[in-house]
C-alpha cells in the first residue's frame, strides 16, 4: 500500500524530500498499528548478512531448478519456430508464383 501511495506522488508530480518521505511512512505505520523503529535495532550486520545469506540460498535453489535459459528456450521451440518458418517460405513462394 506504501508504495502505491509512492506511485501515486510521483504520477502526480509531487516534489517530495526524505524527510517527507520519513514523517509519511511513520505516519503509514502508525495507522496500520505497527512499531516504529527509532534506533539502530538489535541485530548485528554480520547477523543480517547470515539470515538474508541463508534465506536467498532457499531462493535460489528454487531458482535454479525452474530456470530456463534463453539458448534452452530458443533449442525447445526450435521445431515450432522451424515449421513457422518453412510455412512462410512456402507462402511466399506461392505469392511470387502468381
């Protein structure tokens, strides 16, 4: 919702400063009831990085059994994109017998 709010200040061309930027998103938070960070938090940068290492290694297993490269792409249409091509070869060549 934030960031249609977001959206929707730019679309309408409004200059908006980070401390703008700040006092609205407090101001968002507070009406959806949730805490406002004031300080550094409590977990470590080293921390962060492990969580967010080990979170993305999730990501990317799933990524990389589903990913399909555009060379793989181009091989498995191949025969679709050669018998589109042969079709076209034929049209024409009927239209420069006529």
């Amino acid at each position: 919702m934030y960031l249609d709010y977001a959206e929707s200040q730019a679309m309408k061309g409004n200059v908006m400063y980070m401390k703008d930027w700040s006092a609205r998103l407090d101001a968002f938070l507070q009406f959806n009831e949730k805490a406002i960070l004031t300080d550094g938090g409590t977990v470590s940068h080293e921390v962060a990085v492990a969580i967010a290492e080990k979170e993305y290694g999730k990501y990317q297993v799933k990524y990389d059994i589903s990913f399909v490269s555009d060379f793989d792409q181009y091989v498995l249409d191949y025969p679709t994109l050669k018998n589109a091509l042969n079709d076209l070869d034929k049209t024409m060549l009927e239209l420069r017998n006529r």
